[in-house]
C-alpha cells in the first residue's frame, strides 16, 4: 500500500474504518513518499516499511522496487 501525501493516510483511514483496520493481515507493507506522510501514518498506528528518499512519485516507485527486492532476497530496503 502506498501513500503519496497525509490526507491520503487519512482518506484510507476514514474509509476503512477502525475495525478493518484493526483485521488488517501483518503481511501488508505501507510504503510512504516522505516524512511528513510517514508520520502521519504512524500517528495512525500503521507501521511504514519504507519512505521514499526522493519524495517524488519517481522516489516512491523506486522505494517500493527496492522493498520488494530486498522481500525476495535481492538485498537491503533501507527501511526507515
């Protein structure tokens, strides 16, 4: 799952309810374009598995190509 700002963090939060969000499977990673939208996230209980370096949607894309590689062996996601 990715976020690209704060109020989408906010928008899945409202949409999913506190209940699904509590059934959530921990196999799920959230990916976050930037400090500002990680914090957020945490703030909201999710644990972010990877921030995007560049806070681009370019950045994003990369991060998550890493986390996925680093998933199946590939290497390090440099997790934040």
């Amino acid at each position: 799952m990715t976020f690209t700002s704060s109020s989408t963090v906010r928008g899945f939060i409202a949409a999913l309810g506190a209940e699904r969000l509590a059934a959530l499977p921990p196999s799920i990673r959230f990916a976050s374009i930037g400090p500002v939208t990680s914090q957020t996230a945490r703030e909201a209980g999710l644990i972010v598995a990877i921030e995007a370096p560049e806070h681009t949607i370019s950045g994003l894309v990369h991060a998550v190509c890493r986390l996925v590689a680093a998933s199946a062996g590939g290497g390090p996601a440099h997790a934040v």
